[in-house]
C-alpha cells in the first residue's frame, strides 16, 4: 500500500532540511561559540571547552531542524540565531 502523497515531502524540502541541518546548525553553532568568547573576558576557558560543546549544541541544532516540518521555518530559527549571535559579536 502506498504511502499518501500529503504526507510526503518534495525533493526541495528534503534537501534543503538537510543543507539546514548540516551548514546551517554548524554555523549557527559556530557563530554562537564565537559571540559568547568575544563577549567574555577571559575567552581562553570559552575556546577550550567549545571544543566539547560545540559538538552538543551542533547535535541538538539537528534534532531541532529535524523535528520542524517545513524547511523555511528551520532555516528562519536557524538564521535567527546567527543573526543574534552576529549582533553580539559585532555590535556590542
């Protein structure tokens, strides 16, 4: 029996779910782990342990792209988060 054609998704949203889930949590990641080590003081304990967590974040970055079911919508949580993280690190 086949599956119903409402519940399937086009090529387009699947491959740009996983473009999203891929470069787009790794940079929302990245963006994130920068912010925080340019707004502290001392950013040698920051660098050190983002190389732990930036690993967990990135992950759960995925699972939330994951579970969004339309591929705009995970790319506007994703984009909000770098451009929050763009605003700590270039404007404050």
């Amino acid at each position: 029996m086949p599956a119903r054609t409402k519940y399937l998704s086009s090529a387009w949203t699947r491959f740009s779910k996983i473009l999203a889930i891929i470069f787009g949590a790794y940079l929302a990641t990245a963006t994130m782990h920068i912010a925080l080590a340019k707004n502290v003081t001392d950013d040698t304990p920051v660098l050190l342990t983002s190389t732990f967590t930036s690993f967990l974040v990135w992950i759960g970055l995925m699972v939330t792209v994951f579970l969004i079911k339309k591929a705009w919508k995970a790319w506007l949580v994703l984009l909000g988060i770098i451009g929050i993280s763009c605003l700590f690190i270039y404007a404050i």
